[in-house]
C-alpha cells in the first residue's frame, strides 16, 4: 500500500510538503496523478471548503467496454478564496492545483 501525505486540516504543521513559501505569502500546493486522463475527462471544483478532483474515461468497443474512474477531495483550510484557486495540467499528466493561504489559517 502506498503511503500517502496525511493533511492536518487547522495546518498546525505550516512545514507541510504541501505549503510552499512564495514571495507574497505561503501557497497550498497539491499535485494529482491524472495522467490516464485527457484534460477534457478532469474536473477540479469547490464545494464549501473542500476541493474536488474528478476524472472520468470510458471507451467501448465492440469487444469490451474500458471505464476508468478517479476521485480525491481534499479539505481546504478555513477561509480559502475559492476564486484565487488556480489549476495546472501538465503534458505528463500531473494536475497542480495553487491557493493561497488565508492569514487565518497561517495566524493559528
């Protein structure tokens, strides 16, 4: 089984692989192997504070029918902009997605 990065939704690590300092500011910064996937199959969206990553393929043909399915949500630290989450595609496949930190979230 493959060891995944643990995420302490209230940030009290702020040393976090996934918080990147940035000349304005820290950066949550979370990347996503969807590299099975065109970029029209992936959907990344919010809802309330968590962020939805979604892809989607199927081919069929007259042999057999291939449906690949890929689901991760991820909770948001408290007071995230929705509208300043930004998203990135990779030619390799792997889908980056950038917000800033709320100063709440970097005060506690």
């Amino acid at each position: 089984m493959a060891h995944r990065p643990t995420y302490d939704p209230y940030l009290d690590n702020l040393k976090s692989p996934l918080i990147k300092d940035e000349s304005d500011g820290k950066t949550l910064r979370l990347r996503f192997d969807v590299a099975n996937y065109k970029p029209e199959e992936v959907t990344v969206k919010t809802i309330d504070n968590r962020l939805l990553v979604h892809a989607k393929h199927e081919e069929k043909t007259p042999q057999r029918t291939v449906f690949r399915e890929y689901n991760q949500e991820f909770l948001l630290p408290r007071g995230t902009n929705p509208e300043q989450i930004s998203s990135t595609l990779s030619t390799d496949g792997v889908l980056t997605v950038e917000a800033p930190l709320p100063q709440l979230a970097i005060q506690q």
